[in-house]
C-alpha cells in the first residue's frame, strides 16, 4: 500500500468516526456496500474517482480532504502505539510468567 492509499484509507476512516459512522451506515450513505467501505479502509481497494466524491459527499467534507497528508502522520503514530502496547504485553507477560515459576 502506497502513500496516497494509506492516506485516503486514514482520511475515510476518521472522518467517518467523527461522525459516529459505522462502515455500513456510511456505504449506505454513499451507495455502496459495507464490504466496499471496509475494503477502501483496510487498503485493500483504491477506489475510483466518482466513489471517492461519493464517500466525500457522504461524510460531508471536500474531495481533497480525504487526500490530506496529515493523515499520514497520525497513521505513523497508531503503527508506534500499536507497537509499544505490544512490547508492553510482551514484558508483562514475561514478568508474570517468571513469577510463575
């Protein structure tokens, strides 16, 4: 998954929990199916233009708000806090089963 779909992915995904969307309510919205929606999120399809203004038109925002690359930013940051949550499980884990034994 390149730049511009990790964005697009990011961007339709927050905006559509800003608005308290569950993907199927949204797909609703853009007449599409939940699957759909849940595709473009997980980066698994780019959609085409005329779907990208629908989903915009749906979630009530410009075009172009889904390509901005600020979204970028705070998907980097979800990767990190994954990961340190991660490693914490990691080392708790660890420390319980030593204590354990």
């Amino acid at each position: 998954m390149d730049n511009l779909q990790i964005c697009l992915a990011s961007n339709i995904k927050y905006y559509r929990k800003q608005l308290h969307l569950s993907q199927e309510k949204l797909a609703e919205k853009a007449n599409a199916s939940a699957n759909y929606i849940a595709l473009i999120e997980n980066g698994k399809y780019f959609p085409s233009l005329p779907m990208i203004q629908q989903i915009a038109k749906a979630l009530n925002v410009e075009t172009l708000d889904l390509f901005d690359r600020k979204a970028l930013e705070y998907q980097n940051i979800e990767i990190i806090k994954a990961e340190i949550i991660e490693n914490i499980t990691k080392v708790v884990n660890t420390a319980f089963d030593k204590k354990r034994d």
